[in-house]
C-alpha cells in the first residue's frame, strides 16, 4: 500500500474503520508485546486492549530501522587537519585524575572543569540536577536547524578511591577538547556536550537526561559517548573479548585474530542507526591510521540483555530511548588491566595517566570531531 492510502477494516460483528496509511510508523505497546504498523487510528488501541487483554500505549516510531525515514545521502568525507593541543589535553586527564567520591572537593573540581571550560567556549551551560546527581550540559546553538541536535559526552564520575585516568579522565579530557574545537565555527545543527554524572552507578546521569529530552520530544539525530579513548598494548593476545561475541561479529573478530590480538585499536558500539555517522567515522579513521573496528547492533539487539556487554556505558541510555548512538572505547576491562584500579588496593594497578597513550587518545578526538562537523551540517 501507498502513502495516503485509505484501507477499510471489517471486524468480526460486522462494524468497519478506517485507516490511512503513511510512510511514519506507529507503534502499540505493553509491557511484553510492541506492535507496529503503517497507520494510526483511534480504534487499534481498543482492539489490541480487546485480542490481548492489556493495556496498550501508542505513538509514533521515530527509528529508522524500519527503512522508512528520509534517506541520507552520502557526501565525500573531508579529511583536514585539526589544531588540537595535546598538552591540554594531557593537562586535562592529570588534572582530573585523583579519587572523586561523589560530594568530595575534586568531584566538584571536576564538575567546575567541565562547567566553566564551556562556558568559556560559550557554550549555554546546564546543571542538570536530577536529585542524585548533577549533568553539566554545554548547548552550542545551531543557526539553521536549532532543533536538529547532535551530542558528544563522558561521564566524570570514577569508582571510589580509584585515580581513574583512563575511566574516564581521557574521556571528559577529550570531549573538552573535541568542544574547543567545534565551538571556534558556528553550525547548522545544534551541538551538546554533555559530562555525565553517576556512570558507574548504572549510568543514571545519562539515563536521566535522555529521559527527559525523549519526554520533550527533542530531536538528538546522533549521540557519541567517550568510554575510556586512552589506554592501548602492543602486546600479542593484549585484547580479549565478551563471552560469544565472536558468534555475532565473525568477520570483525576474524580481523582481530590476524592482527594477534593486539590491543592497538580503538572500538566503536553502535546501533544500525548511527549507521552513516559511523561510516564517516571509519572512513576518517583509516585516513588518520588510527586502527578501528565496529560491533553494530540491530535496532531490537541493541537494548536485548543478551548483549548487556555491549551496553554498558551512556550510550545505551539514548539506545533505550530510540536515539541512535555510537560509544568510542578502548575496550576497559577486554584490554587495560588497571581498569577499576584492577579491582585491588595494590597501587602498581591504579589507573594513572602515565598509563595511557596520548597519541592515540589525540586520534580519537581529531577522527570524533571531524565527523561531527559533518553530522552537523544541515544538507
């Protein structure tokens, strides 16, 4: 059936309705069935209510998963060099680097880094106070399509009397740096960069303002999450992976086993939304030699428990609102054996700054921001 197509429906005591057809779909949901279909009409919720026996709640689907939204085209990627400052940068992850309990003086240190450097930018800053925690969101208007938004965060909460450098200093440190350079230019899109609070206590920073930009019908068309970019090994067999996970991505794991194993590269998880924009990020990555490989998950994947291992940093906090999302990762506890400061009070396994690779993290910035001045291009 067609666009603006009108079918009629006959139920079984004989009453009739109509529905027009469209290219948004709709979808009908309870706690354990979602259906969908090309179409919206008052009367489907009662007759789901009737078949099933339950509640149902309905809306319109924005994901592109079903192949019906607008298709993007695809324009040549431009590769150019970036002025980054990589003694900022390095700055930045020693800075934040210490013990951060919630409440402490350097989490609030912390929170002021991220809060006055976008402001300095001239970013609108935001404490997003959502009663545990508190978000520190940088809004950079666009001047063509201000409510099309792009995002780019981290979260710079740590594990408790853990220095955390690569989780997450390299992290919030590249988003301000990824910041600096995107704010020298204006853009068609809104940007929003956005240091999340409360990560390591189930991403509930992140969930919370997904949540309510989702509720404010806000349109995010891409989010990137900064999941430890710092720490790489040289090492053969350096890189392990999820239980199963060679089971679901068999080619990438095929690459991975030619290359021995070694922990030299940076992961990209997304869903098959984010697809365009992680295209232009891999294609940039091949340019800049920054070695790079992708799980991509399907649209119902991304949120099955089944991959709770691909799940488990801020950008499934956007995965379960429907919004397309790509984190950048250097794999924690698959690669840096002082991830969570190695679980142990023993301080040869901190996770410092002197750990980390300040090349590669710098690649991970340019490769990030080059791909977002591209997803904020109004075409």
């Amino acid at each position: 059936s067609s666009d603006g197509e009108t079918i009629t429906i006959q139920q079984d005591d004989g009453s009739t309705f109509s529905i027009t057809l469209s290219n948004t779909p709709h979808f009908y949901s309870s706690d354990n069935l979602i259906i969908l279909y090309m179409g919206d009409t008052p009367e489907v919720t009662l007759i789901l209510e009737q078949l099933y026996g339950q509640q149902f709640a309905g809306g319109t689907s924005t994901s592109q998963c079903l192949n019906v939204t607008e298709e993007i085209q695809a324009f040549p990627v431009e590769n150019r060099e970036v002025s980054l400052n990589a003694d900022q940068f390095r700055s930045d992850v020693e800075f934040i680097s210490q013990a951060r309990p919630m409440g402490s003086d350097h989490y609030l240190a912390v929170q002021a880094l991220c809060s006055e450097r976008l402001a300095s930018l001239g970013f609108e800053v935001e404490h997003h106070d959502y009663g545990s925690g508190t978000n520190i969101i940088g809004v950079k208007q666009g001047v063509k399509s201000p409510n099309r938004r792009v995002l780019l965060s981290a979260h710079y909460d740590a594990v408790d009397s853990c220095p955390g450098a690569d989780d997450n200093a390299s992290g919030i440190a590249g988003v301000l740096e990824a910041a600096r350079i995107l704010s020298l230019e204006s853009h068609d899109k809104t940007l929003v960069v956005a240091c999340w609070d409360e990560e390591e206590k189930g991403k509930l920073g992140s969930t919370a303002y997904a949540t309510r930009e989702k509720e404010a019908d806000k349109d995010i068309e891409i989010a990137f999450v900064f999941e430890m970019i710092g720490y790489t090994s040289n090492e053969e067999n350096s890189q392990s992976l999820p239980p199963g996970i060679d089971l679901r991505f068999p080619d990438e794991i095929a690459k991975l086993a030619d290359n021995k194993f070694i922990g030299d590269f940076i992961l990209t998880v997304s869903d098959e939304d984010a697809g365009h924009h992680r295209s232009t990020l891999s294609e940039l990555a091949v340019l800049n030699e920054l070695p790079i490989f992708n799980f991509e998950l399907t649209c119902i994947e991304k949120n099955d428990e089944e991959f709770a291992n691909l799940q488990r940093s801020d950008h499934s906090s956007f995965w379960q609102q429907h919004y397309p999302s790509i984190m950048l990762t250097d794999t924690a506890n698959y690669r840096n054996p002082y991830y969570h400061c190695g679980s142990s009070d023993a301080s040869d396994l901190d996770d410092i700054p002197e750990h980390l690779n300040y090349e590669f993290g710098m690649k991970v910035i340019k490769v990030t921001t080059l791909t977002i001045e591209e997803a904020l291009i109004d075409r």
